[in-house]
C-alpha cells in the first residue's frame, strides 16, 4: 500500500501568498508538520473556502504564531498576530488572485504586516565599542 499525496494548492497561490507576521513570501513544507514561513517560522495551514461566488479559487489560508521565532526580539520587523492567529480569504485563479477578507478584520488593533513592508529596514547589528 502506497500513500497518495494530493497537490490541492498550486505552487502559484504560495507565490501569490506572503506572511502578515514578517511580509517575505518564502514558505517551507516539513512533511507531515506543515507549511511554515522560512524567515519567522510561522505556520500556515490552507483550507478550501465552502463559499466561491463563482471563482476558480477559494482558499482560507490560516495563520499561527505559535511557532513563530523571535516574535518578542524582533517587534521592529514582525507583528504579532491578534490571539496569535488570523485568516485570510484568497479568491481567482493562478496570475490573478486577489484578498476577499481577513479576520480578524484590519483596524486601529492590529494590520497585517504588507508583502515586503520591511525588505528595505535593517535587522539591527551589534554595535561594537572601542576601548
């Protein structure tokens, strides 16, 4: 008996995908642990949506910070999940998906950090002094 391994989601919906922890759009899969973010570790777990409105695609990626890295070093360059979780709705095809909601909804509490919103900030260094 062999186990069958289904590719539910196309490689083009993981480029489309990024992380609201961190914004870089680098995931990888640890067989039989899940899909996390290579730059915060955090997780991401894809379902498909019960309701499409007619589109190709409709998929809830499901964020959790639980096994994010460094979230309390690196405040500067990742954000913390509301209750260390969150979704987002991806509607369309390949070459054109487009966000239909997140939840818990953007707002004054919490927004998701956008793709690439801190390639251009540095990690900070050490500073060495002379003696």
């Amino acid at each position: 008996m062999s186990l069958e391994v289904l590719d539910r989601h196309s490689e083009a919906l993981f480029e489309f995908l990024w992380c609201p922890v961190c914004g870089q759009e680098v995931f990888t899969h640890i067989p039989f642990e899940g899909v996390f973010c290579k730059n915060c570790n955090t997780q991401v777990e894809l379902q498909e949506s019960r309701e499409t409105r007619g589109y190709e695609e409709a998929v809830l990626a499901c964020f959790d910070s639980t096994t994010t890295w460094n979230l309390h070093v690196d405040e500067k360059l990742r954000r913390d999940l509301p209750d260390g979780s969150a979704r987002v709705k991806i509607l369309g095809a390949p070459g054109a998906y487009e966000v239909d909601w997140w939840s818990p909804e953007p707002g004054e509490d919490w927004e998701p950090v956008e793709r690439g919103e801190f390639d251009d900030v540095e990690e900070p260094s050490e500073v060495s002094h002379l003696a």
